[in-house]
C-alpha cells in the first residue's frame, strides 16, 4: 500500500502532477471568466437602471433566469445545448458531420453568465449609491455622457463595488469546481480520479479542500490590496 506522500508526490507513483495541472486549470477558467462577467453584467446594470422599459424588462429577465437556474443546469444547458445547437447547423451542409464544444470555453460562458446576473445586482446597487448630482455636474462643465461616465462614474462605482465583487470573484473560484462535471481536467476532476484508483477518498478530497482554501487565502491578500490601493468609499 502506497504511503500519503508517494501518493501526493510528483513523478509517476504519485497524483501531484495531475493535481497542478487542475490547478492551473481552475485559476485559468476563473481569470478568463472574471472579465466576461464583469463586461456583460456592467451592461445589464445599465439596462436595469434605462430610462427605456424594454431594456429594463430584458435586464430583469435576464437576472431572473441566470439568478433563478442552478449553475450545474445553466453548465449543461450551455454546454450540451451549444453542442446540438452547432451540431444541428453545420448538418444542414454535412449530414455526416460531428461537433465536439470546448468544455472549457462552455465552463466559460455558463459561469461568465451566472456570475454576470450577480455582479449586476452588485452594480446597480454601486450605480443608485451615486448621487445623480455627480451627473450633473459632468454635463454641466460640458462633459458628454461617455465622458461623465468615464471620468466621474466610474473610478466612484469601482469603489463601491469592489467588496460586492469580490465575494463574487470567491464564489466563483469554487464555482469552477462544476466543470468536472463536464470533463474539464481541474481540480475536483483530478482529485476524484486519483480517489478512484487509488481507494483512498478521503485523503484527495481533503487535498483538494486544502488547495481551494489556499486558493482563496491568496485571493484574500490580493483583494485586500486591491482595496487599500484605489482607497476608501466616498463619502456622501
């Protein structure tokens, strides 16, 4: 029987090569759908705060659903959905032909847009804290609305926000964890391959609790640099 540390060793005896690359994984899919995220919930906060009903309503429909839906159900429906939706169009011009989806672009996407149905609740709630009165004195020494957004807006609701959205950057570092369902070789994917074969369950799943909370920590010391470096809130 294999001892814990030629279990979690390097080289061919041992699962620690395997589990660094899910590693890798995970924090790659969490950086690359911080920004997606970030951008798409940016505009539905917009939408939601419009003067215009439609894009109110769309903003509120598309925060409902995304909101509402599991995240494992919004994975599959992405993934598998994406998959026969591909498939089904290119079939039109070869019957014969198979599509396989990128399961990390799917992973992507999925909790890109959950992740966008909160953070917009995050900045709306950033944009109503602004008083309209920092509008209208952009307008009034003759700034554009791009250029009020930009330079008035903006460097007060990234302040404003920056808590809210970091509890959703934690959030969605464990969320990646939902992957594995999909085939994506990341962290929780390669921990229960290894507690497979190996017969030993408790020790990988424990390893791997001890890597998101590692993972997490070091996302705590970063946030709160991030913070103290763009200071506090205004005070209104």
């Amino acid at each position: 029987m294999k001892s814990i540390w030629t279990l979690l060793s390097w080289g061919s005896e041992g699962w620690l090569d395997e589990i660094a690359y899910g590693v890798f994984i995970t924090v790659s899919l969490a950086a690359a759908t911080l920004p997606l995220g970030l951008l798409i919930g940016f505009f539905v906060a917009l939408a939601k705060q419009s003067g215009e009903p439609s894009l109110r309503l769309a903003g509120n429909v598309y925060t409902t659903i995304f909101r509402g839906l599991p995240e494992l159900v919004t994975l599959f429906l992405v993934y598998y959905g994406a998959q026969i939706g591909i498939q089904s169009l290119i079939r039109t011009v070869n019957p014969e032909a198979t599509v396989d989806v990128n399961s990390f672009i799917s992973g992507m996407v999925a909790l890109g847009v959950v992740f966008s149905a909160y953070a917009s609740e995050v900045f709306l709630s950033a944009f109503r804290a602004i008083p309209q009165g920092q509008y209208e004195g952009g307008y009034a020494i003759g700034l554009t609305y791009g250029q009020t957004m930009r330079l008035v807006v903006l460097p007060q609701l990234i302040r404003i926000a920056l808590p809210g959205l970091a509890n959703l950057w934690l959030i969605l570092l464990k969320d990646t964890a939902l992957v594995s369902a999909i085939g994506l070789n990341d962290i929780l994917r390669w921990t229960s391959v290894a507690a497979r074969v190996e017969r030993e369950p408790f020790l990988f799943y424990s390893f791997a609790i001890l890597i998101y909370l590692a993972l997490t920590i070091v996302s705590s010391f970063g946030i709160n640099k991030i913070e103290r470096s763009v200071g506090p809130e205004p005070t209104r």
